[in-house]
C-alpha cells in the first residue's frame, strides 16, 4: 500500500449547492491532484450541508483523524456562508475581526463599499493564518491543521497554489495505469488480489470501463516508490496477457 508515513488528508466539501445537485463539485480532483504531488494522503472526502452543527462535528473529527483538513465553501459574505465562524466554534475561539484582513479588504474595496456583508469575509477564528487570494482578494485561512478555502474552484485553486508549496508532506504518491479491452473484470480478481499481496507497497486498483472505443479493465497502481509502481503495474501486464488479453500503457481511451 501507499507509505502510510505520508501525512494524511481529509476534504470536506460544504454547501447545499453541491447535495442539491444544483453546483456540480470540481475541487475533489484538483485537490487530490495536488495532494498527491505534495506527498499527501487523500484518505477521505466529506460532502456535508451549511449546518453550524453539521460543520462543527466533521471539522473536530476530521481533524482528529487526519494530519491536513482542508474544506471548500462557505466564506462568502452572505448569510448562509458559515462556515469561518463555525469552524471558530469548532476551535472554541473567538469569531472576530482579523486586522491584517481587515486591512486587506477595507483598502481593496472604495469608500464606504465595505460593508458589514463584505466585513464578514475579514472576520475569521482568532490565531488563524491568512491564504492568500490573489483572484478575489478575500483570504482563505489555517487554524491548526484545517485550511479553509472558497468554494468557487478559480479562487480555491489559487488559494491551493499558494498553499500547496507551505504544506508538509512527503515523497510524491506517483501512479501508472494497463488498460485491457475485452477483459472482463471477474477474470483478472483472483490474479489481481495475488499480486496486490506480491506489491505490498502499491495500491492496485480496477476499474471495469465501457465507452465508445470498447469496453474492458483498466488497473492503475499508486505508491510512493516509482520503481515499485512500474514493476507493479508491468506484473498486472503481464497477467493480462496470460489471460489472453492485449494490455496497453495509460487509461482506455474516451
């Protein structure tokens, strides 16, 4: 498996947009992406609602379980965006007025145009670090080892970028991809779970496709040591061909 001495990650996604179906989440793969070039985990991702309560339980747990928290939404200036002064409550810190965010705003913004909707993006949980926004100028932040960011995924990417290089985090979790058309999975399970115990330092997962240019498996193993996830992904090759098929490098195409 992946070296569980990385540090590890959870993304919670908030807002109603996303449950409803109404907004349609984009962030969960940049973010894994990123993580995964920074030597991050990705061990979970939570989908939960504008709730006060809902957000202060997920972030205490979350953060108790994982080394990274990250959340996407929520830190807008209107009345359903709460996520800042629940995740103050999360903390039982104060949700206050951030000076240098504060400032940050106030001189963005012309006179008398900030206003208390727009005050509410500078009022973070006290001790929070700012994450710079350069597309929109309202900061994400860090408290302990949660990271806030907008939901907008323009704005979180940018954020993410700035971010990203201030994080601590381990070898990159690299990963290679054999595609097999006409393979049903059921004939590649057995061999797969004997080589999955072989590569015990890679994850080895299937993933049974049907498109326009056929259908087949596709196996992609992941792990932190590139040798060890070539020679894993050429041993799942190999069983391909045992099996009759015709294994080819990379995803199936679309």
């Amino acid at each position: 498996m992946v070296v569980r001495t990385n540090p590890t990650a959870c993304i919670i996604v908030i807002g109603n947009e996303v449950l409803s179906g109404r907004t349609q989440d984009v962030n969960i793969q940049f973010l894994a992406r990123g993580l995964a070039e920074r030597g991050i985990v990705l061990g979970e991702v939570r989908i939960i609602p504008d709730e006060r309560e809902v957000i202060i339980a997920t972030v205490n747990e979350m953060r108790g379980r994982f080394d990274h928290v990250f959340t996407t939404g929520g830190i807008g200036p209107t009345h359903d965006d709460i996520t800042s002064e629940s995740i103050a409550a999360a903390f039982g810190v104060p949700w206050e007025k951030h000076p240098e965010a504060w400032a940050l705003l106030e001189a963005r913004y012309p006179p008398g145009a900030f206003n208390p909707a727009r005050q509410r993006m500078a009022t973070l949980p006290r001790g929070a670090g700012l994450i710079d926004n350069p597309v929109s100028g309202a900061p994400g932040f860090t408290i302990g080892n949660v990271h806030v960011m907008a939901g907008v995924p323009r704005i979180m990417q940018a954020m993410f970028r700035w971010l990203a290089p201030r994080l601590a985090g381990g070898p990159p979790v690299v990963q290679q991809a054999v595609y097999a058309r006409d393979l049903p999975e059921g004939r590649l399970a057995e061999g797969l779970g004997e080589l999955q115990h072989t590569h015990a330092g890679v994850d080895l997962g299937s993933y049974p496709y049907e498109r326009l240019g056929g259908k087949g498996v596709a196996v992609v193993a992941k792990g932190t040591d590139p040798a060890a996830v070539e020679a894993a992904c050429a041993a799942v090759a190999a069983l391909m061909q045992r099996l009759g098929a015709d294994p080819q490098p990379g995803e199936p195409p679309r």
